[in-house]
C-alpha cells in the first residue's frame, strides 16, 4: 500500500501549506515542498482523515489513480480509506492494481502441480492475505519513499516459488527464478509495444522495424524467446533447453545483454516439472504492459526477491543486496541530483536504483545523471545488469565483471557522487601487488583489512568539488591497527571528512558488525553549500529504527527525513532550515576538538549524553511507585508458575 509520504508527494504546494497550518506544524521553509512534506510525515498528530474528507470527490479519484488505487466509489469516505490504507488487504488492492493474464492453457495438471497449485492461486488474490501488510519475514521496508508502498502480490509470488525450490540451494536458485522473471518482463514489453505497433500501421508504424523498438528502449525478441513459446512448452522434458535456447536468442539480438543472462536451465541437476511449474507461476503476473511499467511492478518484484534470497543466503546475501532503508538514508543524504554517480563495488545495482528514484521524487530529471559501476563477483555483475535493465537505466558497468582495486574500469572517472556498501573488514584483497598504487595517497592500507583501500579508492575517483558517502564497519572510525590510524588522520587533516553517522545494530541480513556512514567532500567551500572547513558533523543514530522481526532491524521514513534534514541543514542546503547541535543526537565539531580525541571518528564522543527532562514529581514517590509495581509482577509470575505446573500435572 502507498505510505503517507507517498500520498504527500502527490498533493500540491498549496495543499500541503493547508495540513501544515491546519495541524500548526514548525517547517523551516514553507516554500519548499520537501520540508513540508517531511515536517507532516513526522507529526504523528497530522492525521490526514479529514482534511481529504474536506476535498471533492474527484480530486480524490485523482490522487488514487496517481497512487495506482482502485478509484471507484460514490462516497467519499470509502476513498479516503483507501489512500490512507485503511481499508483492502494487500492482496485485494495488488488484485485490482495489478493486470494479471491467464496463463496459456495446457493438459490437466499432475499431482505435483495440484499440491503446488494453491500457490498459484494465493499469487492470483485467490488467498486473501493478513492485512498487516508486512512481507513474508516481516520485512516491510520496500515501502517507504523508494517504492511507494508494498503492492502484497511480491510476498505472495515469492511464497508461491519457494514453495517449488524444494531443496536447491538459495544461492542458485535466485538465478533460475530473475532469469525467468527478466524473460518475462522484456517478453511483456515486446508484445505490448508490438500489438501498439500493429495498430499503428496505417499510419506509418512497421511491427517489425527494430529501431522502433530501440526508440522506446524495448529489447527486442525473436518470436521462439517470446514467452508464448516459454509457455507452450511448460510442460515438456525439453523446457530447460527452450529456456536457454531464449536467452541465446535474446542476447544475439541484443547486444547490451551479451554474457548477462542465466543459460543453464538444461542441466540435468534441474528437476524440469518443477521448472515447468515456475514457469506457470511467473505466467500469471503481468509484468510488460505500460501500466505495469508505470507502477514499476516488475523493478519492486525483482528489488524484493533480491532481498528475500539475500535474506535466505545470509552472510553470502549482503555480497549482492544493501537493505532498502540504508540506501534510501544514503542517498538522500548524498542527494545526487546531477552529474556522474559511481558505485565500485555496485552489487545488483541497489544504489544506482534508488538514486533514479530520489530525482523522479524529487521533481528532477533522470538524465541529467550518468551511471558508472564495477562489480568483481560474475554472478552479480549479471544480475546488476538485468535490475538496471528492467528499469530502463543505462549504466556502465564495464563489459565484464572486474576486481575493482586490480582492475579499475573506469581509471579516469571524477565521479560528482560516490555512493557505495563495499564489503567490511575484507582480508586478502592483493596488497602485496599494490603497495606503490597512486590512490595510496595518504598511506598504504594493510593487508589485514582493505576499509581503508576502499576510502581511499574512492578519494581518487572524486571530481574537484565531488562528494562520497559509502558504508564502513565501525571499526574504520577508531582503528589504529596496522597504521590505519595514520591514515585516518591523514584525511582528516586534509579537511575530507563531511559527516559521520552511526548506525544501529540489525540493518543488515549478512552480519551483526556495527556499521556507519562516512561522507566526504572533497571541496567544503565550492559555494553550493556553506563554507564547511575545519568542521565536521557527528551524528549518533544508533538509537533509531524499528524491529520488524527478531533479528532485523530498519529506519523509518521518519529516521530518514531526520538523519537526512539533520545533515542538509547542518551544510546549509537550501531550505533545510536552521541546524542546532543535539545532546545525544549531532554535534558541529572543530577539527581541534578531532584532534583531541586522536582523531577518532565516533559520534558517541563528540554527541554528548541526551538530556533528560526534569520529573516534576520527587525521586522518593517515583522510586516506591515503581517497586510496587516490581512487586506486582513478581506475584503475577508466581501465580503464572503454578498455573503451568497445574497444567502440566494433568498431562501426566
């Protein structure tokens, strides 16, 4: 369902300056529509019920059609619920979002395919689901400002093909699964534009010209790679072989896909009626029309069963996906609205993903950004192309996946942005063949850890007034082993170093380290912001997010607009208000107060302790209240004590 900031960003100026009044909220610049919308998203008292009450019916038929919601009715209130999400589960409203297509018929299904049928339906909104609107571990942080709200289907599809994963390893079967979903998709939006096309003839239009499709940035597929012909042969012992003939074909015809697509579905190890099944399954889902295009179904498709396997993988997961909500604070910290954006160690491309998306919210223009990448794992680079070209983002990656410290790709780069997650603490990364390398600037990094390889990587890659913001495990902010803490000094003093952020603990599925955020700017005075030298902010956010299941964690939309609006006003962001340190949260640091701590890093020392509003009523009151109600307790679990031992004496 679409959140309240997503609601927001489709109301006008004057209509957010009416909720802000209405509610008396404090916004810093009313005429910026970003702080408003901010300042709305965090007043919990800002309930929207009434003031949408208060518009004509159409304009609230409006906002549902801009949201991808249903917009029928005659009352008003009905409608209301539903932008707000009050009202449909996650199943009906994607059921009635999304085009699904009957799958082409075949023979009457096995055994096998009747056991694994109520997946399918559940998949068609058959099976209605819970109406909390969490993902199927919980995770609901596709939502939030890059997705604009969980659609429901993408839980129950992924549900549907574990179901048929039986006991092939996560790690592989992620491929069988994208690749199929990718061949479906550019299937999609081959016969979609080829159907418009058709009817265009008399007016000029040739069906078969391919750079009709090229100017429409379609791939083009031959007709034995269309997913009728998938389809038809669903049932087959041959489909492995017909899927891999596909993607042959498809990468012929294209060259911008050669060597990127799986071609593997023919081995033997490949149960083919469970293939088949998959292929049914994926057959159901409507990926390629322009309206699926629009709410971009496919990218939040492939964005959430990235983060499903990184999820299963474990510590293997984080080699290819960065959780949703640190790329989202990330890069709207960052803001990278023009200019060259790097990531050299891009993973399935997240970072690239979410930038696009934070122009397109932001009211700019996606080609005003030009996207370089390098990835050293095969399997990932393939997948970063695959992600990037369902969403029609042109990016260089390079023509092959690479070793970015002993294979740089893009040698010249001066990136304007760098955005980055590279991997924490890694050993045995070839500094011995490296130690006279020109990015060693401010001293060779040791060979027990490449953090500081990777900061300084990223230093040489930056355009005279670029920036960088990239994740580091903690440790990178007070190490001292091995002369990090000379090098760590070294950029401090040449006056590199932004702002720091420390994060809280679970964000990420492959490791329970300590992580933070590191931003530099290799100019502080460029006149785009304020004059920053000799300064840097500390940001201690390890108090913020929300547990969404046992074991992970992630920022609100609300943690991100703070952390976020914290720093932009603290570098003097046009319209980001005034900024003010905060015990316990941000301070401004003078490079002196740097150098009295050693040059350590971590907010917890510059930030101070939170203050602690005075209690009116007197320590001694307080204190007996709060023993009375220790006592309780105690007699309640006692009583809880024998209660299930008188339980349990009866099962005897």
């Amino acid at each position: 369902m679409p959140t309240k900031r997503d609601l927001l960003t489709h109301l006008t100026r004057d209509e957010l300056l009416a909720v802000a009044s209405r509610f008396e909220l404090p916004v810093s610049d009313r005429r910026v529509r970003d702080q408003l919308i901010d300042a709305i998203v965090q007043a919990r008292s800002a309930d929207l019920s009434e003031v949408l009450l208060g518009y004509p019916r159409d304009r609230l038929k409006d906002l549902c059609r801009k949201l991808g919601l249903d917009d029928h009715g005659k009352e008003k209130a009905p409608i209301v619920d539903r932008l707000l999400g009050k009202t449909a589960t996650a199943a009906a409203e994607a059921q009635r979002a999304l085009p699904f297509e009957k799958a082409a018929p075949g023979p009457k299904p096995s055994a096998a395919e009747k056991a694994n049928g109520k997946a399918a339906a559940e998949v068609n909104g058959k099976v209605a689901a819970k109406p909390n609107g969490k993902a199927a571990n919980g995770h609901g942080g596709h939502a939030a400002e890059g997705g604009g709200g969980d659609l429901g289907f993408e839980r129950k599809l992924f549900q549907a093909a574990d179901k048929l994963r039986n006991n092939m390893d996560a790690a592989e079967y992620k491929h069988v699964v994208l690749g199929l979903i990718f061949l479906k998709y550019i299937s999609d939006a081959f016969d979609d534009l080829h159907q418009r096309l058709s009817a265009q003839v008399d007016e000029g239009a040739d069906p078969e010209d391919r750079d009709e499709y090229r100017a429409e940035r379609v791939f083009w597929v031959p007709k034995e790679a269309r997913w009728a012909a998938i389809q038809a042969n669903a049932k087959q012992p041959k489909i492995g072989q017909v899927i891999d003939d596909a993607m042959v074909a498809i990468e012929r015809d294209n060259l911008s896909l050669k060597g990127v697509l799986p071609k593997n579905y023919g081995r033997p190890q490949l149960d083919k009626q469970r293939l088949g099944e998959l292929v049914d399954l994926i057959g159901t889902i409507g990926f390629g029309s322009r309206q699926s295009r629009s709410k971009d179904i496919l990218g939040r498709v492939y964005e959430y069963f990235l983060s499903e396997f990184a999820l299963a993988e474990g510590k293997k997961g984080g080699q290819f996906y960065t959780p949703g909500s640190v790329v989202r604070l990330l890069v709207k910290m960052l803001a990278p609205y023009k200019g060259r954006v790097y990531d050299p160690c891009c993973g399935s491309g997240g970072m690239f993903v979410q930038s696009e998306k934070f122009i397109e919210k932001h009211g700019g223009r996606v080609g005003d950004i030009s996207v370089y990448g390098q990835e050293s794992n095969p399997t990932t680079w393939r997948l970063a192309k695959m992600n990037l070209a369902i969403r029609g983002i042109e990016a260089n990656l390079g023509p092959e996946n690479a070793d970015t410290f002993h294979r740089d790709l893009h040698r010249d780069l001066k990136a304007d942005y760098i955005l980055a997650n590279p991997p924490f603490n890694a050993k045995d990364w070839g500094q011995e063949r490296l130690k006279e390398d020109v990015r060693w600037k401010y001293g060779t990094p040791p060979a027990s850890s490449a953090n500081f390889a990777w900061v300084q990587h990223f230093i040489h890659h930056l355009a005279p007034a670029g920036q960088a913001g990239f994740v580091l495990a903690n440790g990178s902010m007070s190490s001292n082993q091995s002369g990090e803490g000379e090098i760590r000094k070294a950029i401090i003093e040449a006056d590199l170093v932004d702002c720091m952020v420390a994060l809280p603990g679970q964000l990420f599925y492959s490791t329970q380290i300590p992580v933070c955020f590191w931003f530099l700017a290799r100019d502080k005075k460029n006149g785009r912001f304020r004059d920053r030298r000799g300064q840097i902010l500390f940001i201690d956010a390890r108090k913020l997010g929300r547990m969404i299941d046992r074991t992970q964690r992630e920022l609100t939309d609300e943690d991100v607009a703070r952390v976020a609006g914290t720093y932009h006003a603290w570098r003097g962001d046009k319209g980001a208000g005034k900024y003010e340190d905060i015990a316990g949260f941000c301070k401004n640091a003078t490079l002196d107060e740097v150098r009295a701590h050693q040059h350590v890093l971590t907010p917890g020392r510059y930030v101070g302790a939170e203050d602690v509003e005075d209690e009116e009523e007197p320590f001694e009151e307080r204190f007996s209240k709060l023993v009375a109600k220790l006592n309780e307790q105690f007699d309640e679990g006692r009583k809880l004590e024998l209660e299930i031992s008188r339980r349990l004496a009866t099962l005897r």
